[in-house]
C-alpha cells in the first residue's frame, strides 16, 4: 500500500495482487482493496469492497472503517473530494484509533487539498503529526509534514510551506531518489524558493 501513497501506482497494483494471489484471508483483502484504490485501480477496489460488503456484513471494522476508507479514495480517483470527505464521516469515531494508523485523516487532508481548501488540509495533516505514537513508523507520518506544507502553500504561507518541505525532505534525505512523491516535492520545494 505504501507505493500507492509514494505515487508509484504500478507497484502498488503489483503487490496488492501479489498480496491476494498469496492469501485472501485476514486483512489482506481490505489492504489490498485500499492499495488499488490509492493505485487508481477503481474497477479493481470497488470489486474488492464489494465482495467484502458481501462476505462480512456485520463486520463493524470493515462497515465502519475499510468500505468508507475505500472507497473515499475510489472517489479521490474519480475527482469527486465531496464524496470522499462525505464518506469519511462515518470513519470520525474510528480514525484516531491505532489499527488504521491515521489513514482516514490522510485521505481527507487530501480531499482537502483537491478542493484547494488549504486550512482545512493543514488542519488533518497536523493531527497526524500531533499524533506520532498512533502513526508509528507508518510513512504517512513523514508524508503528512509534506501535504501540510501543500496545505500552507496553497494558504499562501511560503514560509511556513517551506519549513514543512524541509522537515520532509530531511526526514527522506535517504530514501532512493526515485520515488515519484520525492521528486514531486523537491520540484515543488524549489519553486518555492
């Protein structure tokens, strides 16, 4: 899943179905779901949520947690942030608990961002910094200090929008160098220069 949250959508479709050839048990289904969904693959994760509608519906987690976290980002894929922040709500009560490690606040700090709505943006992308020992090692926890400076950015906050890319950019300085959300955010960082 972690591909389709670094911009690299042909791994993520790769080990998502890697991931389901090998076991369809667990939540292996519901990771794999949301890793096709972060990848674009929507015919792939409406296929996935729907089968695990079918087989588990009384299953508050996947009813209340990975249908709405699915398919918020089936709706990201199709452009339509409304519908993904809209289906997020149901999530609220959920998304500060540690088995989905900030994923819901993510999603819609990144509807957010479609919408150009850069304070409410930066309002999710703070609870997740503000919340390290939820996040754990999971890489949304670098990733949220680059979508806040996005989310100063797009406020007009140059120098709060750099202090950000800089946080990020250190916390990546050893990540291999192509990985497509690092070159985005270099790209972006320089312009704000």
């Amino acid at each position: 899943m972690n591909e389709g949250y670094f911009g690299d959508a042909r791994q993520a479709r790769a080990d998502a179905r890697e991931a389901l050839r090998l076991t369809s048990k667990g939540t292996v289904p519901m990771w794999a779901a949301q890793a096709l969904a972060l990848a674009g693959d929507v015919t792939g994760a409406e296929k996935l949520a729907d089968e695990l509608n079918r087989q588990l519906p009384l299953d508050t987690s996947v009813q209340k947690y990975w249908l709405p976290m699915i398919r918020a980002n089936v709706a990201l894929d199709l452009h339509n942030p409304d519908k993904a922040i809209d289906l997020l709500r149901i999530v609220s009560p959920y998304e500060l608990g540690t088995f989905g490690f900030l994923n819901p606040i993510y999603t819609r700090g990144q509807a957010y961002l479609v919408q150009r709505n850069g304070s409410a943006a930066a309002a999710e992308f703070q609870k997740i910094i503000d919340h390290p020992g939820i996040v754990w090692a999971v890489p949304l926890g670098a990733l949220a200090h680059l979508q806040l400076g996005r989310a100063y950015a797009l406020q007009g906050d140059t120098a709060k929008a750099r202090a950000a890319y800089q946080y990020f950019l250190r916390l990546w300085k050893d990540a291999d160098p192509d990985i497509p959300i690092l070159i985005a955010a270099k790209t972006e960082y320089a312009k704000l220069q």
